[in-house]
C-alpha cells in the first residue's frame, strides 16, 4: 500500500508479517520475539549493527516493532530525504539478516532485560496466570516474551530454530508494505519494487488456524479460582473464553460489550460497585485471536472489596448485571447497538491523524495483514458496519457462571498455601475450583440489585458543520473581564480558531494557577486528592458525553490545575462548565472522600505503576524542584489527612482568587470563543474569590546545582531486580540559540548511548540519551534500566560513553554536522498530526509565559 500525502512532514514505511509468538516451537517460547529483535541488527548488505539506527537519526527518524500472538510489525519515520536509502536499508531486514553469533547472546540480554522489565506489572501477571488455565496443548496458555533460559542461551540449537522459523514466516506472501510520503504513490511503488522484490517467496504456506487445534478449555479447566500475592493495589480479575469473535470485525460485537460493561452512569455496574465501596474501577480487556477470544473483567478493589465477603458480592453483582443483559429484548440490544454504529460513522468520518507517521504506518501494515481490502481503513477504526443483535446475545449468553475463571491477587496472600507455581513471573499461587457458597449465590443472584442495562447513546453529535473563523498562524490574546467583578484581572483568553484541521471538533486547554505561597508536601497532596475527587464527581454526569466523543482531563499541578476539553464542539461548552463547577464546587460526603482518597493512596503506595526509572526521576525532580516533593514525604502527607482538612482547603482555594488562562483551537469562532471565554471568568471569578493577575501565581523554582549531588534510593518495588541510574547534566535555563544547541546535542546523545550501553554493553532493555527539561532548566539526561550490573558500574559506563562522545563531537565533519542540523529543523518544523498536538504547542508556549 502507498499513500501520498503531500503535506507529511516525514515518510514512513511499516512491514507486518504474518507470524508471531502463536508460530514458536513449544521447546523455544520467545523464539518470534527474539527474531524481531535480531533483524535491527546487521544485514548483508548494510552488516553493522548499529548503521540503521544511525542512519535513521541521522535523517530524522525513528523506528521500533512489536511482536504480537500472530504478527510481527516493524514501523519506521524518516525524513523525506532519508526516505529511498532508509526503505532499502529497512528492506534488507527481510531480504538477507545475518543473525550473528556474535550478536545472539547480547540481543539475548536485552530480551531477558525486557521481560525482566514487565516482571512486576500486575497486569501482566494476572493476564498470565488466567491464560495459563488454557490446556497445555492450547497457543493460549504459552508464554511469549522469552528469557535467556526459555530461549536456551542462545546456543546452537536455538541459533538454528531461529533460522528456522525465519525461513517458514518470513516470506514474501506473508508480509504487507505500507508506505506514506510526499512522493506520488507511483513512485513510492516503484521505490518499494525496487528495494522489496529481493524478499524471498519460500514456501511458507497458508497462515494457520490455532482455532482448530480444539478447545481450550476443556472438561476441569473452568470454575477455577485464583489466589496469588501482589504488591500492587489488589485486583480481581474475571476471564470468559469464547468463540473467536475477530472474523466478525465487521460487526464489531467486542465494541457492544465494551459500552455494555464498563458504562458508568447511574444504576450502572461500575457505579453500583463503586458506591458499595468495592472497588476503584472497573475496565473490559477482549484479547481476540484465531485460537478464540478472551474476555477478562478487571476490578481494582478497596480493601473492602478484597476481603473474601466482598468479592462474594462483587461477583453476585456482576453475574445479576450478566444475566439482566442477556436478558434483554432483541430490540433493545439492537437500539443500543444502532446507536453505536451511528457514532462510529460519525467518528470515522471525523477522524483524527494519530501522533506520528510512524504509528500511522504501523496501524495500517498491521490492517493488511488482518483484514479484507475494503475494510483496511474502517475496521481498525472501529466502524460497526452491520448490527447483528443475536451475535452479541450470544455471546452475552456465554458469560455465565460456568463459564469463568477467576485470579484474586491481594497484599495478604498466604504464600504457603500455594499449590501452582508459574516459573516465568516466578508467582507462587494457589489454585482450586470457585467456592460452592459463591457459585450457588451467582445461579441465582439477588435480582433486586437496582441495576439497569446502558441506555442508547443520548449525545450523538449532530451539528457537523465547520466554521472558517480563524485567528491566522498563530492565536490572539484577547483579554476577557469578568462581568460584575471590577476589582478582577481578566481571563487571559487566547483564540486560535480553526488551525491545520478543518473538522467539527475543538480543544480547551484551561489553568487555574493559584497564588504564590510555601510548597509543601501537604498542599501537592491536597491537590492530588481534590483533583481525583472531581474526577470521580464526574464520572457519572459526563459519562453520556464521554461516550460521544468527548473528553475531559483534570490535572494537578506545581502552579494549580490544568483543564483540558476535547472532542466535538456541539456539546463542549457543556462538558466544559461540567468540569469547572466540579472542580471549584464539589459535592460529597464521607464516602465520596474515602473513595478519592483510596485511589490516591493506592497510586502512591502501588510501586508497580511505575518502572523503576520513572520512580528515579520523580525522586530527582523532588531533590532538584522547590515544588516537587518524592513518594514518601506525599505519602506521610496523605495519610494524616481527613475529610476536615481537605474542606478547608477548598475553603481557602476558593477565597484567595485564581490566576485564569483559556485556550481555543478548533471548531469555535472568535464571537462564539469570546462568550464562553466571559462565561469562563464569570465563573471562575464568583466560584474562586476572583481572578489574579500573571505576578501572583505560583512559579516552581529549581535548585542551581553548583556541585556533583549524588541521590541514592532504594528500588522500592520488591522482588524486581533492575536499577535505575539516571545521569543528569545541567545546564540552565536557556536563550533560544542555547536551547537549540542544547537539543542539537540531545538528538545527536541518542544513538552512541543506545548503542554503547544497550547493544554492547547490554545493561538494559530502557537505556535513554536526551535532552529534558525540569521546569524551564534545560539538562542533558542518560538513563539506564536493567539489572545486570549495579549502578556505580552502570555510572562509570555512563562516563565512559559521554567521554567518547566528546572525542566524537571534536572529529565531527561539516557534512556530518549539516546532517544533524537538518535533522533537528526537520523536528522542529514538523508539522502537527492532529488537533491534540496543534493545542499542545500553543499552550506550551502560554503556560510558560513565553
């Protein structure tokens, strides 16, 4: 597939191939993983195993694959003029790899470090555990990540398994080419002929069919109960295997179920369990494959709900919202199900670029490899092309009582009571059939639960039209009185209008700063907590909104809180003054704060949300940024606070005033964005005590480090083995000459970091060269994630690698240097890819007070 497009800032080409971790010999799991790793490394024409990174930074760009259960996708960006030497570099991934000896055991390391990586993540674990109920003879039950002894130490036979497998997927049948550029697609066509007809053919054959190998959940291997040890905040987790459900994708069955299980309006499941005190949230995973679909409810659970007579309930519950779904007439699943299909139009219609190039290429290689032509583009997308009311009875049929298995992972495991052990994510757990007590309770569960199935959706958008009104290239500042409040600085309202994106949909980035004053731990934490609050507040009377296509965000803040609202504008002003007067006006009770207050406890106390090294730059930044406080001293803080304290800080929030700032980019026009923005400080002004001028709002404050500081920690997430060693070279704040040095240097730290102490030195899987910035200080950043060495060598290998840098950067050549130069005006000149990222550069800029 080529696509042209000529506004592209950069070119992009994806491969998929039509095999993945499924398609490993049972000896070898991990096998398909370590190929996709192993082809970034050396080919026969191009034998250096760092040449196609360097050539792809050289030339702005970037690359990346993933490995799923029944596809490889490699994805690539590259700069227009990197565009037919980056494609036949990449070509040669699939044309002649060399799979070096010399290369296998340390590319073994990084797959290790990778799977050491996702060790800790609950998800993971408890997705691991319940699939590995599947029959032994089942893909579903096998691992795939792989480790240095699943892949058996890279020696010979591994070697040659690996060649192997290459030669049986690897063919030219089964891989799809996508390429996007600013070249016309016959060009393109010609350049992937030419680059991309040496892939072999071989003989690999028709894809297989894993779902007919049988079931995999046969006679014992359901109404099994799970229990196992977590670190994290405890969970529940229910699996339903059903019949593979991917070749309806037309229909898209797995989007009803979506909205049908996780609605959060009122009288809904998630509400209902959540009022109970129960649990925190509630989502749906569906994992589809040829081998069947898999189902799993999630559930985060408050302590309440971890005890055993909560999960009692909370099971009852779900299985009398189970039965009251199947339960429904055909005309009032087909009701809902029209709904959805007539927004998945709507959103089709208006859809949105996705970040970068490179995503893009790689959602459509891995489209061609899944489905039909026609549907490449609307099935991905999420397009319900026709409504098959009786599909999606039954498959509401088939979440049954009998038909499930549950994993239970809480603090206060008994680990000598396990019976199973899983010898990859090393948990040890204990496995028997679901409780008697709890299965007669779901045969027939208390019907008088006061739940009632989701309601069509109410909030289609349609008012589509799109307005031309624009402010130019870049947005006004329109300053915006409060009515009624003469003492008041105005709202700083910026109004772009219609931007890059000519669609019916709008963006409102909105900052409430608060006056300046002593940071402490206590007040960051208060802020924390009042955040999650409004959230949780509005859960509910936005959810119909949500569920049309809009979005709210509301974030905590060093300077206060930032409000951002997205989406289609008909309903945006709607969704906009929901937030605020959530926010500086909420509502609740004891029950509503204990709620707000466990999920903010839980983020702190849950290490395991976090990978070591973001938990070593938060640290940092606590040390470093006068507003910044670390996990600990937040925690202390949370704990001694009560429902009083956080009243009166609301009281005092609301009665010392707020600095206000409004951004409109989209689908508003400027007579319409100068009533909402009066709107906004009228609010803001009465709910808030007034609005505050620029120089009475908080700014942060970074220590000038005059010296080497050295902050050593503990990794506080137990039983995982990485460290964390980040390198920090400041070097203040910047004029915007300096800063484009400082960013020069960054995009050209990238590769001889990756390269010296991932690929050589093999110390990590997450190994980073950058520049960053900590408030408006700009640093040059090194970090490293891994745990084969500790991290006064890692420290010492970090050195190393800067010194030769320096050697390098004083033999740089004038063309290598234009190289780069282009390079880094290639970034930063590259255009916008949708709306969320056009806002996003304008509100950098403003929040700075640039």
């Amino acid at each position: 597939m080529a696509v042209q497009d000529p506004s592209a800032s950069k070119a992009g080409f994806a491969v998929a191939v039509e095999a993945g971790s499924f398609y490993d010999p049972p000896d070898l799991p991990g096998l398909a993983h370590f190929c996709e790793h192993l082809l970034f490394l050396g080919t026969e024409k191009y034998p250096d195993e760092a040449s196609f990174d360097n050539f792809m930074s050289q030339h702005g760009g970037t690359n990346n694959a993933y490995t799923a259960q029944e596809r490889t996708v490699f994805y690539n960006e590259v700069g227009h003029a990197g565009f037919e030497e980056g494609l036949d570099r990449f070509a040669q991934f699939f044309v002649a790899p060399l799979f070096k000896q010399s290369m296998v055991g340390r590319e073994l390391n990084a797959v290790n470090s990778e799977h050491e990586k996702n060790k800790p993540d609950q998800s993971r674990r408890l997705w691991e555990i319940l699939r590995g109920t599947a029959g032994t003879g089942s893909v579903l039950g096998r691992f795939y990540t792989g480790t240095t002894e699943s892949l058996h130490q890279g020696d010979a036979s591994a070697v040659a398994a690996l060649r192997a497998y290459h030669d049986a997927n690897y063919c030219a049948p089964r891989m799809s080419l996508v390429m996007v550029s600013n070249l016309t697609t016959a060009q393109q066509l010609a350049a992937g002929r030419a680059h991309f007809s040496a892939v072999p053919r071989g003989s690999c054959g028709q894809t297989k069919d894993f779902g007919s190998e049988g079931a995999a959940f046969g006679p014992g291997r359901l109404g099994q109960f799970i229990r196992m040890g977590t670190e994290s905040t405890p969970a529940l987790w229910m699996m339903f295997p059903l019949p593979p459900t991917e070749k309806f994708y037309r229909e898209a069955p797995a989007q009803y179920l979506q909205y049908a299980l996780t609605y959060a309006g009122r009288a809904s499941l998630k509400s209902r369990l959540k009022r109970r005190g129960l649990i925190t949230d509630l989502d749906l995973q569906v994992d589809e494959t040829s081998a069947g679909t898999l189902l799993f409810l999630t559930f985060a659970l408050t302590p309440q709900g971890a005890e055993e007579g909560g999960v009692g309930e909370l099971t009852e519950s779900t299985f009398a919202f189970l039965r009251l779904l199947s339960e429904e007439r055909g005309s009032e699943v087909s009701g809902v199900y029209e709904s959805l299909q007539k927004m998945s139009q709507v959103d089709f219609d208006y859809a949105e670029s996705p970040d970068s190039v490179m995503e893009a290429v790689s959602k459509l290689a891995d489209s061609m490899s899944r489905f039909a032509p026609r549907d490449i583009l609307t099935a991905p997308s999420g397009v319900i092309d026709t409504v098959n009311a009786d599909r999606v009875r039954s498959l509401l049929s088939a979440l049954r009582p009998d038909n499930v298995n549950l994993a239970l992972a809480t603090r206060d495991f008994n680990a000598s009571s396990a019976n199973r052990h899983e010898e990859y994510y090393d948990i040890a757990f204990r496995q028997e059939p679901v409780p008697s007590a709890w299965a007669s309770r779901w045969a027939a569960p208390d019907a008088g639960q006061s739940l009632r199935a989701p309601p069509a959706l109410r909030c289609v958008p349609v008012e589509l039209s799109v307005s031309s009104a624009s402010a130019g290239e870049f947005p006004v500042e329109l300053a915006v009185a409060p009515k009624g409040a003469a003492d008041s600085a105005p709202l700083e309202f910026w109004w772009k209008g219609r931007g890059i994106f000519p669609l019916p949909k709008a963006q409102l980035r909105a900052r409430l700063a608060v006056p300046a004053g002593h940071a402490s731990a206590r007040v960051v934490v208060l802020r924390e907590l009042h955040a999650q609050l409004a959230k949780q507040l509005l859960e509910e009377p936005a959810e119909d909104l949500l569920n049309c296509g809009l979005g709210f965000k509301v974030q905590p803040a060093t300077s206060g809180y930032y409000l951002t609202v997205s989406g289609y504008s008909q309903h945006l002003d709607t969704m906009l003054f929901q937030v605020i007067e959530t926010l500086l006006r909420p509502t609740f009770g004891p029950a509503e704060f204990a709620r707000a207050h466990r999920q903010v406890l839980d983020s702190l106390e849950d290490t395991t949300r976090q990978a070591p090294y973001e938990l070593a730059l938060g640290e940092l930044s606590a040390l470093t940024n006068d507003m910044a406080f670390s996990r600990e001293e937040r925690l202390a803080a949370l704990r001694a606070l009560d429902e009083h304290a956080l009243r009166e800080y609301l009281s005092a929030l609301t009665g010392s005033g707020l600095r206000a700032q409004l951004l409109a980019v989209g689908n508003i026009n400027e007579a319409d964005g100068r009533a909402l923005a009066a709107r906004v400080a009228e609010r803001v002004a009465k709910l808030a005590g007034g609005l505050l001028p620029k120089e009475a709002s908080q700014r942060p404050r970074v220590l000038n480090a005059s010296k080497p500081l050295e902050l050593r920690m503990r990794n506080p997430i137990r039983g995982d083995k990485n460290h964390a060693t980040v390198a920090t070279y400041q070097y203040g704040v910047a004029s915007v000459a300096e800063r484009v040095r400082i960013l020069l240097l960054g995009m050209m730290l990238q590769d001889p970091v990756f390269d010296g102490l991932r690929t050589k030195r093999q110390l990590g899987y997450v190994v980073f060269g950058h520049a960053a910035e900590e408030a408006n200080v700009l640093e040059l950043q090194v970090l490293v994630q891994g745990a084969k060495e500790d991290p006064d060598r890692v420290e010492a290998d970090i050195e190393s690698v800067i010194d030769d840098f320096e050697a390098r950067l004083k033999a740089l050549r004038p063309e290598e240097f234009l190289l780069w130069r282009a390079s880094l005006r290639s970034s930063l000149t590259e255009k916008d890819q949708n709306m969320d990222q056009e806002a996003g550069r304008y509100w950098g800029q403003i929040v700075s007070d640039a």
